[in-house]
C-alpha cells in the first residue's frame, strides 16, 4: 500500500497521476520516493509489464543520457559475448518474472500470459536502462545491467528532492 504523500510525490515526479500503485520499491537519499512497485494489471484489467517504476525526473534523464549515449548497444554486445553476464541476466530476467507473479497474486489477479516480457529487453538484450536500473535499486543486486547503469549515471540525480516539497503533502493531519 502506498501512502497519500509518496502518491503525491510520485504524481509529482511524473507530472500526472500514478497507475497501479502498489508501494515505494526504493526512496533516493532524500527521501522521496524514485522507484515504485506497479500491480502488473491495471485497475480497468489492463496488463502492465513493468513491475518496477522509475519515477524520479532526475533518475529518468541520467537513464535516457546513458541511453542517447549509446551504451545500450555495448551491453547487449557484451550479453552476447559473455556467458556469465548472459547467464546472470537471465537470472534477473527469471526473479523479475517471480516477482510480478508474486505482486499480481497478492493484488488477486491472474498473472501476465505467458510470453510477456519482463521489463528492459530481458533476457536477451538491453532495451530500457530505467527498467533495468527500477530493478536494480528496488532489489539490490537483482540486475548486474542495471547497478552498471545506476554506476555509470553518477550521483549526481540522487542530490536533493527532485520535486519541491511543496508539491506533496504534509504527513500529520492539523487539529480543526
């Protein structure tokens, strides 16, 4: 269950409101919340792939920067080449897969057909460096491709609330 403050900020974050939110997955070092947990169905039945959310604008834009730069490529050439990194994927690929069948079965949903893809191109290439690094962050050492990411990105998206903390409400009720 997510909290009225971290749907406020997160709706903040994304600049609408949130989707199927389940809860706060990881919070950045101020705080707010920069990974979210999805329901795997929407509310209207619609499948939602994307277990793990990136919501930070900052985390986004460090993510789409690695993206721009190319090294998606030189990662999904590496799975290529190396067995061990393919084969640690791949084991991300499958606890992703566990846990969004654990996430629709405590929503009481039936799971994502089978065949749906996990998120970020897994197992066999790199697609999307914000799923890989919403998976990395939401479980530590879960996507060798995504600490790489989170590495690669620097520090520099985690200084300081990425929204104004006007934007979200306080979490104590005022005496009427």
């Amino acid at each position: 269950m997510i909290g009225k403050e971290d749907e406020a900020a997160v709706a903040a974050q994304l600049g609408r409101a949130p989707r199927g939110l389940r809860r706060v997955a990881h919070r950045c070092p101020c705080g707010q919340p920069d990974v979210v947990e999805t329901a795997p169905r929407l509310p209207d039945g619609t499948p939602f792939p994307t277990l793990y959310y990136l919501t930070c604008p900052r985390a986004t834009a460090a993510m789409s920067g690695l993206e721009a730069s190319g090294l998606m490529r030189g990662m999904t050439a590496r799975l290529a080449e190396d067995e061990r990194l393919r084969a640690a994927y791949r084991q991300a690929h499958d606890d992703y897969l566990a846990r969004r069948d654990a996430a629709a079965a405590d929503e009481g949903q039936e799971p994502l057909p089978a065949g749906t893809q996990s998120a970020g191109g897994m197992p066999e290439r790199v697609k999307c460096l914000h799923a890989l690094a919403a998976h990395e962050l939401a479980v530590p050492g879960g996507n060798p491709l995504g600490r790489e990411a989170i590495e690669a990105a620097g520090e520099g998206w985690s200084r300081g609330p990425c929204v104004p903390l006007s934007c979200v409400p306080p979490s104590h009720e005022e005496p009427t």
